[in-house]
C-alpha cells in the first residue's frame, strides 16, 4: 500500500494587462484561454501557452462585472454596469453582440450546462433567463428586495441559486419559476452564490466573513466556516466535490476540504482585496483576480491523490496468437473518492500479479483457468467495495442521527436560558 504526498498549490503564471480592478475570471473547458473581466470596462482573454499574446476585448461602456465560457467554449458571456449583456466570439476579431438585459447594473452571467439558457441578476433586483440562440428573453424572478448579486443554473438545469444585499439565498424552480425556499442565516449581504458540482448543495460567501454550504434537498446548513477576516467576495467547487475556494477582502485565497470540514490552505499573492476566484473544469487550475489589477494562475497540486481509493486493475485481453496483453487503467469515478471515512493520501493498488509477455506454449484449459481466477478475483473486490460502501453509509445515517441529538441539545440550551432570563427580570430588585 503506497502513499502519495499530498502537494502545495503553486503560482504558475501571473497576468498583467488590465487598468483597473478585477471583477471575475474563467477557464475555457480545453484550459487553453483564460477570459477575465475589470472595472476598467474590458476583458482580456489570456492564453494558457507561454508567449502567446493576450486579446483586448472592447465593447461595454462601463466596468465589466462578471464573465463567462459556455460550456462548449464557443462564447463568452459578459455584464456590465452599462446595464447590458454581450455574447462574445473568443477570437482575434472580438466579435460581440450585445442586448439590454435590466435596467440596473447587471452583476452576473452564467450558462446553463447545455449551453442553450443564461441567467442575469443585477441591481433593479431581479433575476432573468434568456435563450441564448437570439438573445430571447424567456422570464424574471423577482422576489429579491435588494441588488442581486449572484445567479446561477443548477447543474441538471431545473433549478436556480440567487443571492442578494437584502441577505438571502432563494432557490427557484425553473419549470415554475417559483421561490421553492429562502435560506436567511447569513448575517450580511450575499455577494456569491454556487452549485456543488453534484446539485445537491449551495456554497453561499458572505459580507459577514462566512462561507455557509446548505444541502438544497433537506433546506439546512451543512457547514459553517468563518476564516476570513473581511468580506468573502467569491468562491468556486472543485470537480470532485471535496474542495471549496474562496476569495476574500483580507487579500487572501482560502481551500477548504469539505469532506473533514477543516481549512486546508491560505494563500497570500494578492496585493489588497482578492475579488474572483474559479477553478478549471477538471479541477488542476485555478484562477484569480484581485484590486491589484491582476490576474494569477495556480496549479492545484493537492488533487493528484484525492479522498477515496485509487484502485489500479489490470485488463487482460487475448490477442490472436493466444498471448496476454496487459493494459493498465485507473477507474476515473474512485480517483476523486465520492466518500469520506477514508484515510488522506492512501492509494490502494489491486494487483493480480506479473503475466507473461507471451503464453504461446499455454494450453486452452490454463488459459481457461486464469482468466476464471481473474473473473473470481474482481468479483471478491466488487463484493468489499459494496461492504465498505454499505460502512459509509451506516456512519453517514450515524452523523445525521448525532447532529439532529446536537440540535436537539442546543434547542434545550437555549429554553433554559431564556427561562433563566425571565426569572432574572421578574424578581424585584
């Protein structure tokens, strides 16, 4: 059983170009280009090969606030305080077409998974779907009572994240475009707002320092992190589910691994607020922005060996000549480990021993036999990872039962207070 080295991110490259403060970057989905958008009413695509010119993308008429790729990579979707919304062509000639999409400054864009809807939020308090194709509008959801920061799809597509300065979260339905629930505990305003990369959860920042992570299924708080010393401007899921990033007004950038529910990493590269935080789609970059005017690229580095088991099998295939090719794979759905209850950093290799470049003097029967002992043999770890999976979910219903006791407690706690109070005043003094 061999262990890897759980590795530090590191700054890969740091991007100048931009006259004025940063409001939002993202990747490409093949991590070549690199859009970010600035105060200073432009974006800057940047591409990831080293020499290659950055593009100067010219259009809105005021400070850019949020940018995106669509999922194909295609176009790049931008708003601005100029109260529009332009669809831009990421290529040399920075075609654009742009749209009013409110009648405020609009806060951000974000593409719906296939590509065909985007959602707006701005500052006249209202949220807006749109068809992509034409730029035709579709309908508003407008129960927010202050600016809305943030919104975006759900990854399925049929629900929608909102947040806003009037404090809240609301999850909508975008079937029947209702407020399905409004989640009230941050105690300040809501800047961003994302989806976990499997829909069952929400990641919201706050301007209260705290990053809160609701499970959207059951409506109540899961995590609750406070390790910020100013306002949590931005944050962004890792593809694996187990790591949140989030950037800050304390100049730093903060990993937090969900899993154990602890701080991973602090990092220091900005030069005042850091804005704007995004990983990559597959998780090995990720990017930020800041009120330094800068751009900086990291490599992830911890994610090599991640949470769960990285189970290397062989495949053994007959060629003509009756001999054994050995091909090496690695099952893509454990090398992020979807459960906890593991140890960090464990790598278990299921090896079924050394084979023979060429068998041509093997009988039939041993082949027979072998590939019978193979088929027995990935049966049997079948069977020990569905008990180790059983195991985890025996400890998951086991927490859920422990936390409920805790509330339960605190519930308590809180009753024999406010009865002690009561007495306290009622006595005569």
């Amino acid at each position: 059983m061999a262990f890897a080295c759980l590795e530090d991110p590191t700054l890969e490259r740091n991007f100048k170009g931009h006259r004025d403060a940063i409001t939002s970057v993202d990747f490409s989905l093949n991590k070549k280009q690199l859009v970010s958008g600035s105060m200073d009413s432009c974006l800057m695509i940047w591409s990831m090969k080293p020499q290659m010119r950055a593009y100067r993308f010219v259009g809105h008429k005021d400070a850019v606030t949020c940018v995106q790729f669509s999922p194909s990579g295609h176009l790049i979707a931008s708003g601005s305080r100029d109260k529009m919304v332009r669809l831009w062509v990421p290529s040399v000639k920075g075609e654009s077409t742009a749209f009013k999409a409110h009648t405020a400054t609009v806060r951000s864009v974000h593409f719906s998974s296939d590509g065909q809807s985007l959602v707006t939020a701005s500052d006249d308090k209202t949220v807006k779907v749109w068809a992509v194709h034409r730029q035709k509008f579709l309908f508003s959801l407008s129960q927010h009572i202050n600016w809305v920061r943030c919104a975006k799809f759900s990854p399925d597509g049929r629900l929608i994240v909102s947040s806003s300065d009037d404090k809240t979260v609301k999850l909508w339905d975008k079937a029947s475009r209702e407020c399905i629930h409004s989640f009230c505990e941050h105690g300040g305003f809501v800047p961003h707002v994302d989806f976990h990369p499997s829909g069952t959860c929400i990641a919201a920042a706050g301007t209260d320092n705290t990053v809160k992570v609701w499970d959207v299924r059951m409506n109540r708080l899961l995590q609750h992190y406070q390790v910020h010393s100013a306002s949590v401007n931005c944050l962004s899921f890792h593809s694996s589910g187990n790591y949140l990033i989030t950037a800050s007004n304390d100049s730093t950038l903060k990993i937090l691994d969900l899993l154990e529910g602890r701080l991973l990493y602090t990092l220091h590269g900005h030069q005042g607020p850091a804005t704007c935080v995004s990983f990559s789609r597959t998780g090995d970059l990720f990017a930020s922005g800041g009120f330094d005017e800068q751009v900086m690229v990291w490599k992830t580095n911890f994610d090599a060996v991640d949470y769960g088991d990285v189970l290397k099998t062989r495949k053994y295939n007959m060629n003509v000549n009756g001999a054994f090719n050995s091909e090496k794979s690695m099952d893509p759905d454990n090398v992020n480990g979807q459960k906890s209850g593991v140890y960090r950093q464990e790598k278990l290799e299921m090896d079924f021993g050394e084979v023979p470049d060429k068998l041509e003097t093997q009988t039939t029967e041993s082949v027979r036999k072998q590939q019978e002992q193979i088929q027995i043999d990935e049966t049997s770890l079948a069977s020990t990872l569905q008990h180790i999976v059983g195991q985890l979910d025996v400890l998951t219903q086991t927490v859920s039962i422990l936390e409920q006791r805790l509330t339960l407690t605190e519930d308590k706690l809180k009753e024999c207070l406010e009865n002690q109070q009561k007495i306290a005043q009622s006595k005569p003094s």
